[in-house]
C-alpha cells in the first residue's frame, strides 16, 4: 500500500525506517508472536538445538530418526518469536512549546512517531503517552504497521500546556501501563523539583529506559544582549537579567554541568541517556546515534 506524506514523517522517511528494529538489552516474555527472535527457545518453525528428553515433554517434539540411531530421546528445539512493548512518554509541558524553527515538543512528536513506526513494523506492541496522560484517556496500544495513521493522528493530536510535574507524570505512567519492554522518555528535563525522584521511579520498572534530552539551538547558544524580563512559561515567575557575555558564559557552564549530571545520573542507574538538539535530523538521531546506544539496529 502506497505511503501518503505526513506533516511527521515523509515518506523517505518511512522508507529508512521500515529497515530497522527496536532492541532490548533484556529478555522480555511477550503475550503474542511478534516478529524478533528470542533469546528463549519455543516453539516455532525455525530450528535451534536438541536437549535430552525429560518426563513430561510434548512427545510431538521428539526426534524419532535420532531414537533409531541412537536409541536416545532427544526432543527438538526452536527460537521463539516473541512480541515487545514500545512506549514513547512526551513531555508536553508549556517549555516545551519553545524553539524555532522547530519546537522541542514537535521534535519529540516526530521522533516518538518515528520509533512508534520501527516498532509497527516488526508487529510490536507500541503505545505513545504525554506525561499528562490519564487512565480516562490513555494513548492507543498499537500493532502493525496498518496502524500507523492512527499512529500519527494521535501524536498529531498532542497539545502543549500539559504543566505536570515530571515525577507525577512518570508515577502515573507507571501505574498505568505495567507491561515489559522499552520506554523512551523524550523530555527537556526542566522541573523546578529536579528531574532525580521521576527518574529514580523508573529504575524500579521493568523496562529498558532511554532518556532523550531534548534542547533548542536557543538554549545551548542563547543570542540575547541588553536588558531583559524572563517569564517562566509554566508558572509565570518573572526575573529581569542584563544579557552580558559573563552571564551568558556562566550560563553555559551551568548547562554543561546540568548536561553532565543527568547523563551521570542515568548511566550510573543503568538507563541511556542522550542529548539532542531540534536541529539534528530524527532519522540522522536514529540511524546512528540511536544505534550507538543499542536502541536500534
């Protein structure tokens, strides 16, 4: 069926990521046949190895030309194809909504549709979610890649303005959605209560966490001189500044350590952390970066 262009993902686009799988660094039990192969042996059609019999195995699996020749009860074994459940959780709060030419928050949509596909394609189970997400309103859990404009219609539908705190929306989450796979957390990581209690929540899940830090061009190389009045977007907390070049420089070093903290805090928890800026390309970031860290291949 002919793909019709998306104001997400244009149809080269889809074309690289029909290439692609997503990968988990843990074995996952999943409810139906997908289409990966498990580390765990089953019963499929593609054959694996041969184990001695033991009491109370199928009998249909035995190898009888072995038993003739070797008088033995060797029973058959397969590789399992087993399904995965993806979720993309989207910070969609009021900070969210700030970059140009592109806004973090349009970002995160192409890159969670972008992942949501690659999952569609290999029949996973996918499910896309913003951190203001209720139990009255969940996103749709998805299988096939028949299901991609429904895919994009809801990622589509997202709004900014969702203000919840982070650890909020995560605990939610959790609470919510309990199946095993992968989570790719795609926020800008700005909460005035820190990002360190909504993280630590996810390391007790069982799920291959990959955080993907999500910041403008703006932020890491603000273009501002003279007298200024900040609005905090979510609250409305105001700060007047001068915009000199030793306060933008002790901007950066207060970034680059926030940076370096939220990458140490992840690695040291074991979840992937990655930062981007919206100028670098989503296939580009899945492609290689993505594939660097083992979320694809």
């Amino acid at each position: 069926m002919p793909l019709a262009p998306s104001t997400l993902l244009d149809p080269q686009t889809l074309a690289q990521l029909e290439r692609l799988e997503l990968v988990t660094r843990k074995v996952f039990r999943g409810r139906m046949k997908g289409e990966r192969r498990s580390k765990r042996k089953g019963q499929s059609v593609e054959f694996s190895d041969f184990r001695n019999y033991v009491h109370g195995d199928d009998l249909r699996f035995l190898d009888w030309n072995l038993f003739a020749r070797l008088d033995k009860l060797f029973l058959k074994m397969f590789l399992e194809e087993e399904d995965l459940h993806f979720y993309a959780l989207i910070d969609a709060s009021g900070s969210m909504d700030f970059g140009q030419p592109i806004t973090k928050l349009r970002y995160a949509q192409q890159l969670a549709a972008a992942l949501g596909y690659v999952g569609l394609c290999r029949a996973d189970r996918v499910k896309i979610e913003t951190l203001g997400s209720s139990r009255r309103k969940p996103g749709p859990v998805l299988r096939g890649r028949h299901n991609l404009w429904r895919l994009l219609e809801f990622v589509e539908s997202i709004e900014p303005g969702e203000n919840v705190p982070l650890i909020e929306g995560v605990k939610n989450f959790c609470l919510r959605n309990t199946g095993k796979g992968i989570l790719v957390l795609i926020t800008d990581l700005m909460d005035k209560d820190g990002y360190d209690a909504a993280l630590r929540f996810l390391v007790a899940q069982q799920l291959d966490v990959y955080v993907i830090h999500v910041l403008s061009a703006e932020e890491l190389d603000p273009d501002v001189k003279g007298d200024l009045k900040l609005v905090d977007c979510e609250d409305a907390d105001e700060a007047e500044i001068t915009a000199s070049r030793p306060l933008i420089e002790q901007y950066k070093r207060t970034l680059a350590g926030f940076l370096e903290s939220a990458r140490e805090f992840c690695s040291r928890r074991g979840m992937n952390y990655l930062m981007t800026s919206t100028e670098a390309p989503v296939p580009q970031l899945i492609s290689r970066y993505l594939r660097q860290r083992g979320l694809v291949r």
